[in-house]
C-alpha cells in the first residue's frame, strides 16, 4: 500500500535529483538552458525557484563582464529568452555574432531549423525599438515558410507543414 509518507518522500527524492542534476550541469552553460527550459515547460520552476535564479544571475553577470554568450544561435536566443522571461534587461546585441560584414544573418543559419525555429520564438520577446529582433523576425519567417515544404517529420510536424 502507498502511504502519503511514502509519496511525500518520493516527491522530496525528485526534487533533490533534479537539484543534483542542475548543479552537475554547471559550467556547461548548453546543458544548463536545457535544463531550466525543460523545468519550466513542465511547470515545476516553482520547487527551484532560488536554483533557477542562481544559475539565472550567473549569466547575466557573465553576460555584463563581457563574456560572449557560448553556444549556437538556439542556446543564444534560449539564454536571451530565460533572462528577458526573468526580468534581466539584456540587449539583442548579442546576436551580432550571427550577422556578416554587411549587417544581415549569416546565410548559414538556414540549414540550422532547430536554430532557427528557436529565434523565430524568441524574437517575438522583442520590446519596441530592438530593430535587431524585427530583422530576426523577417529573416527565420521568410525562410521556415520557404523550408517548410521541404521538411520531413518531425520538423515538418514543428512548422505546420511539409512533406506527406
């Protein structure tokens, strides 16, 4: 028989792993964003509400000191979502990386849809006055309209779209 003692110290038991599992995650930032994204999609953010800010403030003063933002342009524009999602004032600035000399994004994101998809999402955290994410907005839905004939499952699915 299950007691509610039983199921309270199960739930104590999940709630240290996930912590454990966060903690063992540090200093990989990829693997961080993952993480904390994946808690708050399952709605259970609130049971690590200080271990989500910790790692949170790490970034942005990461962020402040200078430190580019690591990763490709979905772990970019993930981190750029959890900190504007949390209150930090962050500058779209940092996806100057994935412009060319001329200003506009590199060619290369195309072939990268999960990245893609990611700053389509993302720019629509835009506040008046970021032109940045109005360009990263124009540039991923110009081309996941253009990609979504040509997808197959599951990325089709993700689009709305593709192959049959």
């Amino acid at each position: 028989m299950v007691t509610l003692a039983g199921k309270e110290k199960q739930l104590k038991d999940l709630k240290e792993e996930i912590r454990t599992k966060l903690n063992n995650a540090a200093g990989n930032t990829c693997q961080q964003l993952k993480f904390i994204d994946a808690v708050q999609r399952l709605g259970l953010a609130y049971h690590f509400e200080i271990e989500i800010e910790q790692v949170l403030q790490h970034f942005h003063d990461s962020y402040l000191n200078g430190d580019d933002m690591e990763g490709d342009i979905y772990n970019v524009a993930l981190q750029f979502q959890l900190l504007t999602q949390a209150g930090y004032n962050i500058s779209c600035g940092m996806f100057n990386e994935f412009k060319d000399e001329k200003g506009n994004f590199k060619k290369a994101l195309m072939s990268d849809i999960r990245g893609m998809l990611g700053l389509y999402k993302y720019a629509h955290l835009k506040v008046h006055g970021e032109d940045m994410l109005d360009e990263a907005l124009t540039f991923t839905a110009t081309h996941l309209t253009y990609m979504v004939e040509h997808l197959e499952y599951p990325l089709a699915d993700l689009l709305g779209g593709g192959k049959n």
